[in-house]
C-alpha cells in the first residue's frame, strides 16, 4: 500500500459549526466549572478540531453568583491587580470580589484557561456569563448542559 487511508481534516471556516449551550453554575466549583466552559468555548470535544481556529461554541452561564470553592480559598485566596501608579496594588478575596462584581470571578477563572494569544481573545468573546438566573441569548435558544454527564 503506497499511501495512507487516512488524511488528517483540518477545519475551515465554512466548515465549523457553532451551537449555543446554556450552563447553570449555581453550586458548582469555580476551577471544575472554569476548565469545562474553556473547552467548550476552544472546541476540543470536536471531531474536527484544529488548534489555530476558533471551533468552540457559544457558551452562556447563568447564576454566577452562586459557585463556590473548595477548602478556605473563599477567604484565603488573593486576586490582585495594579492601577499604574506608584502603591497602586490592590488585592482582594473571592468573597469580596462576589459582593462586588459576582461574574468576574468566574470570567477571571475561565479567562485564565484560554490562550494567551488573538486566538485566545476571540474565544473570550464567545462567553456570556450573567450574575442572575436571566440571559439576553434567549433568542438563540442555548442547549442546556449538564456538567455531571460531562466530567
């Protein structure tokens, strides 16, 4: 047999087919929430992957508000960030940071998963994360996920 019976597919963009999915995280944990949205949001499940498109859904997750985490990191464990001017580093606990701005822990947490690249940049625009149990994607009808049958 002089060649091979298989050829390697790459995805094209006429060939990538996006969906909507739903994910409710009230109760869930933020690391195993935040590493399952980033692979549907880079597509990995897909049989028709390929690393340098953006084949991953849409992925809209309600009721951020509601995770938790594990052990003392609600009290124990530091965002920080640093406003440009001389002293200007600020921290917080996840606790503070839920009172405040509740999806930015999940956003930070996801975000983390990505690439650090363009690519990981317009995947990031792929995610809608709302604090209540209500979305503006209603209209794209999201499928509803649930993370026990994906882990």
């Amino acid at each position: 047999m002089d060649t091979l019976s298989y050829k390697t597919v790459s995805a094209k963009p006429s060939t990538i087919q996006k969906e909507w999915l739903l994910i409710d995280a009230e109760g869930e944990i933020v690391g195993r929430l935040a590493s399952v949205a980033a692979q549907l949001l880079r597509g990995k499940y897909k049989t028709n992957y390929t690393p340098h498109m953006d084949c991953g859904d849409n992925v809209v997750i309600i009721n951020a508000e509601k995770i938790r985490f594990t052990g003392k990191k609600m009290t124990d464990k530091q965002y920080v960030r640093y406003t440009g001017y001389p002293g200007g580093q600020r921290f917080a606990t996840p606790k503070e940071l839920l009172q405040r701005k509740p999806i930015a822990v999940l956003e930070h947490a996801i975000r983390g998963m990505l690439p650090k690249n363009r690519l990981g940049d317009q995947l990031y625009r792929n995610l809608y994360v709302y604090a209540g149990s209500e979305h503006k994607q209603q209209a794209q009808k999201p499928r509803l996920i649930n993370l026990k049958d994906i882990k």
